[in-house]
C-alpha cells in the first residue's frame, strides 16, 4: 500500500472519530498522522480503522482510534513538554503522543509487547518515544517529574509514586474502576491533593503488578 493510500486511510479515521467526538486541531492532526494499521496484527489489518478494540496477544487490545482521541483530549497536551504512559501496549496511543509531547514515557509489563512496539517506532522514524519495561505503577522516577502522566489500563487507586512523579498543576488521566464500572476520570494535582472529575465511560485491560518476561 502506497503511503499516500494509508495517509488518506488515517486522515479519514481521523474525520470519523470527529464526526462522533469533537476534536480540537493538534489531536486530529496527531491521529492522522499516526499509522494504525502498523498497530494492528496482521490478522485484523481489515479492521484498523473501524472504532473498535482490537486483541494483540498476551491477552491485551489496542484501544480503539475513539478512545484513544478521548484520551488524548482529556490529558489537555497543549503547553505541556513530557507526558507518561503506564501501558505501552501496542504503542499506538503512545505513538499519537509522540505527535503532541516533546517527550514521551511509556513503560509496559508485558517485554515481548514493548520490543514489538518499539520496532513499530523505529519503522516510523518517531525518535522522542523512551520505552522501559516494568510494572508501570512504580513510574519512571529517572525521568520525572512529567507535566501529563496517562493511564492506558483501569486502576482503583492512584499510586503514590506516581503522584509524586507529577509536576505541580500537572494533569493524571486514568480510567477508574468504581462500582464494577470503568471512568475515565481527569486528576489535576494541587499541593499533596489530587483535584478529581470524572469524564467518561470505558473498558480498558486492568493494571497487574509485576513484570512478565
């Protein structure tokens, strides 16, 4: 498929999640230019660029192109310079970051899934991605503090370390498990305190503890 094709393809996804879900400029961009048939198993290249999950093995999913332009939108990237994933997954959501942030931090459990999302990163040429393997809930503290840290699998608390590795003012994006449903909920850290809203449903994965070789 010629990279013209697949501009357009992306392009067009990023018209549907529009249609569906308002998004300012710098998002849309940043979905259109993110390749996400690079993301998917070869097995549901037909489906890439439908709005739905898709499973990529070791029992995860790419999120769907829609939740992904929520998630983003949420996370308020503008003005902000160093963002971290907790979940790299498939490195799509993080690949649209790559667009928006100077820097991004993404840690994923799984190994065998961050060594395929970090050749899927090297194919695109995108150079300000890091990638670690562990279990996201410790944070990278290396690299902290971070203006924005994203959540890409459901927790039911916010660990302190990671609280601690955000900046003053800075923005936590989490979907939320609460009364065996999933909210995306916003989190903007004043002082020692979490200021919190809730935003949206979803179904994302759940955080594990521990790494998994």
């Amino acid at each position: 498929m010629t990279n013209r094709i697949m501009a357009m393809k992306n392009l067009k996804l990023a018209e549907e999640i529009d249609k569906v879900f308002p998004l300012e400029s710098p998002v849309k961009e940043a979905i259109a230019r993110t390749n996400r048939e690079l993301f998917v198993p070869s097995g549901f290249k037909h489906n890439a660029y439908k709005l739905d999950a898709l499973p990529i093995g070791a029992q995860q999913w790419i999120s769907s192109p829609l939740t992904v332009a929520k998630m983003t939108t949420y996370l308020r990237p503008q003005g902000a310079d160093k963002v971290l994933e907790v979940g790299c997954g498939s490195g799509y959501q993080a690949a649209v970051l790559s667009h928006l942030f100077r820097g991004v931090f993404t840690i994923e459990r799984i190994e065998p899934l961050i060594i395929e999302a970090k050749a899927r990163f090297k194919a695109l040429g995108i150079h300000n991605i890091h990638t670690r393997t562990d279990d996201g809930q410790n944070g990278w503290v290396q690299y902290a503090p971070y203006d924005r840290i994203l959540f890409s699998a459901s927790a039911h608390t916010i660990p302190q370390k990671l609280i601690e590795q955000l900046v003053e003012g800075g923005i936590l994006v989490a979907p939320m498990e609460v009364h065996g449903k999933q909210i995306i909920t916003r989190y903007v850290k004043k002082g020692s305190r979490l200021i919190q809203e809730e935003l949206d449903t979803c179904k994302f994965v759940p955080i594990v503890n521990g790494v998994q070789k």
